[in-house]
C-alpha cells in the first residue's frame, strides 16, 4: 500500500440507500462502505439527489438526506418522464446529469455530517447534489434500458461537471444505473437472485441481466461481496467480467466483533439458559424481510414444535413486510398468544440488543449473496442455526449447526431442541461464532477496499 496515494484519492459514493429508513443489507453495506473510507482518511463525496427547490437558502435540506421518503406526486412523475423521454433524444443522449458540490457555508452542513457514518473526529465528507438523479436514473432504466451518465466534479468546483478531473472512482455500493464518463468506476454486487432463481424475488430476470451487463461493461473493477457470487458472476458473464473480479466479503458492522473480550457474551449465554430452565421468559429470533427466500414459514413451523417441550420459549421475527407474504403476516400478527412476535424493522441498535439476548437466531434461507445476519448475530455472542447453502457455509465457516435441507422442519427442530438442551453446546458455538465475526471487521474490509482503489488508480 502507498500511504502517500491515500490522500490524493477521491471516492464519490452513491447513496441511493445509505440513508434509508428502513434497513436492508444494501442499506448497511453502503454505510460500512462509508465508514471503512473514512477511516482510512480517503476524501469521500455523497452522491445525493436533490428533489425540491432551494426555498430556505439550503440546498441539503431538499436532499435525499433528509427527505428520502417523500412520495411523488401525480405531476412530478409525469415531468420525470418527459425529462426522461427528453434525455432520450438524439440531441440529449450523451448528456450528463448536471452535478455540483454543496456549498460550505450551507446552513444544513454540520446536521449533515453527523447523518454519515463514522466518527466525528474524522474528516468530514463532501456532498455533491443533482436535481431528481435518482428517480431519473432508475425511470431511464425501466423505461429506455439505458444507464444514465454523470461526470464528477473536481474538488472545489460547484458548476456544471463536465470536466475530466475530479474524483479518483466513482462506486455503486449495489447495481444501480448509474456510470460516471470522467473517472473509473467501481461496481458491488451481491447477489445474482434475479437471474438464478427469479421465482423468490421481484426483480424482472431480463431488466436484471442488461443492468448488470452494463455496469460490468462500464466499471473497471467489479467487486463481489462473496466468493459464491463472484463464482456466479464468472458462469453468467465469463470474459467480459472475469479480468475485473474482486471478491471481498461484506463486513460486520457492529463494533461488539472488533472485542476480543468474550466473558460478558458467555455470561449472558449462561443467564439465558437459567431463565430457560427456571420457566422465565426467553425467546429465539429470525431476522430479514418477510419474503419467499427467508423461509419464515419453516422457521415457525419448527418452533411450533419446540414450543410443546418448552412452553416460555417464544419466537421474534424481525423485518419488514417484503412481498409474496401476506398470509404469512397475517398469520404472525394474530399469534403473539402462540408465542410469535413480529415487531417489523428495527433500528441498528434494538437489532443488537435482540442478538445479544436471543438463544439463538435461525436462518433457514433458501437462497443468499452473503450469510449477513447470522455474522451480525455471532458477534453479540448469539448461536447460529443456518442453511447449508454455499454462501452460508462460506460465511459462518465452522461456526454455526447447519441444515443440510432447508425445507426440512424437522432437522431446525432438531438443531434447535440440541441447542436448547446444552449450555455446553451454545456456550461453545458463542465462542466459535465471535471469533468468527472477528474475522469479517471493518478495518479489514477497508483495508482490502483501499487496496482495490490504488489498483484501479495505478493501471
């Protein structure tokens, strides 16, 4: 590594769900993409999209930042679509959204700033702003095929970018439309789903492959968060990504996996199984959006049983109403009597705590990029019962139970009711699991992160 390349580097990062309100894993990984940057003292520009009129002398108080959320209007998406119809035009085709930085003195700056992830004594981030460029750019997309180009602007420029300085790359923390033309791009996927199993998601297979084929095509390296997707990436997309592959696993974003120090994890384990054993209160946990690939149902259905040899065990499901699901919802909501609390999403920190004080997180996925939530579970000490499908096994290692069939009620009954009856058995997987969470830090992803950079910079 060059310690002097560091500094001179510009990472511009799209924030199209950075600043979601509800979670997601691209949610996360957008911020500990921001985080892990910033810690390596790299110059970091938010992409963000600017939807409303600068009516108080603030341009970020308009921005995706703080107003995400807001629903469009009728009109406005009607303008969005004779803006895309126009850029679409012959005349207009290789126009470029029209980016520049917010100014220092915005009043909004310091309130800004403390929205982005990383310690207040880092460097702060700079922000650079375009009028609706992400609606812009997915209604393009939907509509045209077509990814939308941007250029960045230099350091201290806040005109029009249409300038071949500025920042060193330009990364999509997931696959987005959107291609700068003045610098290198970087692209990160994390999963293949659309294109190999269609069935457990929205996302339209053919729509799917043409984004990816693009931003492949476009970027001058492309990051996967897996070695299971990178394999994919490789069987889908051959030549034409195979020279531009980097696998770097997605990191752990709870500082709890950065402690060596286990004892208060082992002891919590322990007051967990004295509750169990004394007839208290205790509970296990699923965690992710309610839809097909989570496999919520064979997860209930295991506890159901488990639930007739210990009665004050109960199940909380955390995540928000995906798709496909809505019988399964229902179901959950008229069963808290039976033992099944759905609270929905969760912030970051009522997540942990959940972890730190569940008896176990089950993980029955049908399919994934990258086994996140049972990493995040391991390092609040939190046994793991997953599926054994490869991303699981290439995340959790040796780590957690496995079911080799994850349709299989039976075998998450089984593992749970082991679980259950042994303190030694989950005493030994909290160990095996935080030592494994240790292995997926921040401060190892951004180191691997800045190695990708400086690559890309020197070729």
């Amino acid at each position: 590594m060059n310690p002097e390349l560091a500094p001179q580097m510009r990472i511009a990062i799209n924030s199209a769900e950075a600043f979601l309100h509800n979670g997601s894993g691209i949610k996360y990984f957008s911020r500990s993409l921001i985080d892990s940057l910033r810690q390596k003292d790299l110059a970091v520009d938010i992409l963000l999209e600017g939807n409303l009129s600068n009516n108080n002398g603030s341009e970020l108080s308009s921005s995706s930042l703080f107003k995400l959320y807001d629903k469009i209007s009728p009109v406005e998406k009607l303008k969005l679509r004779l803006k895309t119809d126009l850029y679409s035009l012959p005349l207009f085709r290789l126009c470029r959204s029209r980016l520049h930085r917010v100014s220092p003195n915005d009043p909004l700056l310091s309130l800004a700033q403390a929205r982005i992830p990383g310690k207040e004594i880092l460097n702060p981030v700079q922000f650079l702003i375009a009028k609706q460029v992400f609606r812009l750019a997915k209604d393009r997309f939907s509509r045209k095929a077509s990814c939308t180009r941007i250029a960045i602007p230099s350091a201290g420029d806040k005109s029009i970018a249409i300038t071949t300085s500025g920042s060193s790359i330009f990364h999509n923390p997931f696959p987005f439309p959107l291609i700068a033309s003045n610098c290198s791009n970087v692209t990160t996927i994390h999963d293949l789903i659309p294109l190999t199993h269609p069935e457990l998601c929205l996302d339209h297979p053919d729509v799917f492959y043409r984004l990816l084929n693009q931003l492949i095509s476009a970027s001058s390296a492309v990051h996967a968060i897996s070695r299971y997707t990178a394999d994919q990436l490789l069987n889908i997309y051959g030549s034409a990504v195979s020279e531009k592959l980097r696998v770097i696993p997605q990191p752990v974003p709870i500082a709890a996996s950065t402690s060596t120090n286990d004892d208060e994890y082992i002891l919590e384990r322990e007051h967990l199984y004295n509750r169990l054993r004394g007839g208290e209160d205790v509970f296990v946990i699923q965690v992710g959006s309610i839809e097909p690939k989570k496999n919520h149902s064979v997860s209930i259905a295991a506890f159901n049983e488990v639930r007739s040899k210990y009665p004050n065990l109960k199940l909380v499901v955390i995540g928000k109403n995906g798709w496909l699901s809505n019988s399964l919802c229902d179901y959950m909501l008229a069963s808290k009597p039976d033992g099944i609390e759905w609270i929905g999403s969760a912030s970051r920190g009522v997540l942990e705590s959940y972890m730190k004080r569940s008896l176990a997180l089950l993980f029955p996925s049908l399919v994934e990029g990258w086994g996140l939530p049972p990493l995040e579970a391991m390092a609040m000490g939190c046994p793991v019962i997953t599926s054994s499908i490869p991303p699981c096994r290439e995340s959790c290692g040796n780590a957690a139970l496995f079911i080799e069939d994850p349709t299989s009620v039976n075998e998450l009954r089984d593992h749970l009711l082991d679980l259950l009856g042994s303190v030694e058995l989950g005493l030994d997987l909290c160990r095996r699991g935080r030592s494994r969470a240790r292995e997926f830090s921040v401060s190892r992803f951004s180191e691997s992160m800045l190695n990708l950079y400086q690559s890309i910079d020197r070729s």
